[in-house]
C-alpha cells in the first residue's frame, strides 16, 4: 500500500493530535508526522524531502506561517501546504495564498472541510473558504476537474492552474493568488495547451466543457 506522508506544524500539542486523528480519515496509508515549530519542520523536510502535503499554522512560534511557506516554496516547491488557521480574515487568506499555499482552512470549520481540502490538494487542486462555502455541486465540478487534469496528465501545479483559467482568472490573477510570477504561469498555460492538443484557452475551455465541466 502506498503511503500518504503528512506533516503537521502546529505548536499546541492537543491540535495536532487532534488533525493527526482527523487526517487519518483522508484514506489509507496516511501517515502523519508532527512539528510544534517551522525550524522542527524544515529539519524533518530537509532529513526527508518526499512528502505529500504540508498543514501549516500561521500563528507559529519564532518562524511564522507566512515566513515558513516562502522558505518551503523556495526549498521544497513540490511539497504543497494547506493552512489551518484561526486568523481567516480575507487579508489573512490572500496572503497565505500569495506566500505559496494550495489551500486554506478555517479553525472553526469542521473535520469534514478539512478532509475535503486535503483529498483536494492531493489530487492537485486549490481549496479556498470561497470553495467551503460552495454548492455541492462545485465540489462535483472540482472533482471532474481533477479528473480532466488527470487524464491528459497534467502536473499538480498545471491541474491547479487549469483550474484557475477555467475560472476566467488571467495570467495575472493566476500569478497573485498561487503566489507564483507570471512568467510561470505562462509556461504551465503553454504545457497545459500543448497537452490538450490546443492552441488557445478557449479551445481549452471548450474541450472542457465538452467533457461535463462546468466553465
């Protein structure tokens, strides 16, 4: 069975034992490793890079989130993090996100939202509180779409990006919220185009739309 290596960075002891119960709902093979601070993390990174998801509190001791998810894009840009913050002011949020986050969370959301949002990451996704709060049936339409990134073989980072052109998000746009140069994210269009055998993001969202997507 493959393992799913999560590593949780949270300084209070009882939260982290608590996602680490919560996380462990996400499939089999999760296996949670834990960090009460972003130097213990970074050291744990360094020992052993090949890890699935980071989730990242903001309110860290000494290194905080913000700090600790530049130094992770920077250094280990493959590993994606999901927050799980107390602090979910929009500004918190956008920042969070522009610092290199795949995803966001509430402390006072639910497990379940938590689950969600780390199956979605795992599969390449973005997962934002606007995302939470959506209809059922978004979460269909984000399903198919990991499902479509999926069967042309899209990276994680192209899947989310695609995501985001679906969207109507421009270059720009895409650049600020996944915290990435826009330079970037023209290269992850160009692959995403030459792997739907495309040449324009219309034709994109046209097959798209053709294979059940909702654009």
């Amino acid at each position: 069975m493959m393992q799913t290596r999560i590593l949780i960075i949270e300084d209070h002891v009882l939260v982290r034992e608590a996602m680490a119960l919560t996380l462990a709902q996400v499939g089999e093979g999760v296996v949670c490793e834990q960090a009460s601070n972003a130097t213990d993390a970074l050291a744990l990174l360094e020992a052993d890079p090949d890890c699935d998801l980071l989730v990242v509190d903001l309110m860290l001791p000494e290194i905080n989130g913000f700090s600790l998810l530049g130094v992770v894009a920077k250094r280990f840009p493959d590993v994606p993090a999901l927050v799980v913050s107390a602090l979910d002011d929009r500004e918190s949020v956008q920042r969070a996100m522009k610092a290199g986050a795949s995803g966001f969370v509430s402390k006072a959301s639910p497990s379940n939202t938590l689950i969600e949002a780390v199956r979605t990451i795992l599969a390449g996704g973005v997962f934002t509180p606007e995302a939470a709060s959506g209809s059922d049936g978004g979460n269909r339409n984000r399903r198919a779409s990991m499902a479509f990134a999926e069967r042309f073989q899209l990276t994680a980072a192209q899947g989310r990006v695609l995501e985001l052109v679906a969207q109507g998000k421009s270059n720009r746009d895409i650049a600020e919220f996944l915290g990435l140069s826009e330079g970037t994210v023209k290269v992850h269009v160009s692959a995403i185009l030459r792997a739907l055998g495309v040449t324009s993001r219309a034709q994109a969202l046209l097959l798209m739309t053709r294979a059940g997507l909702r654009v």
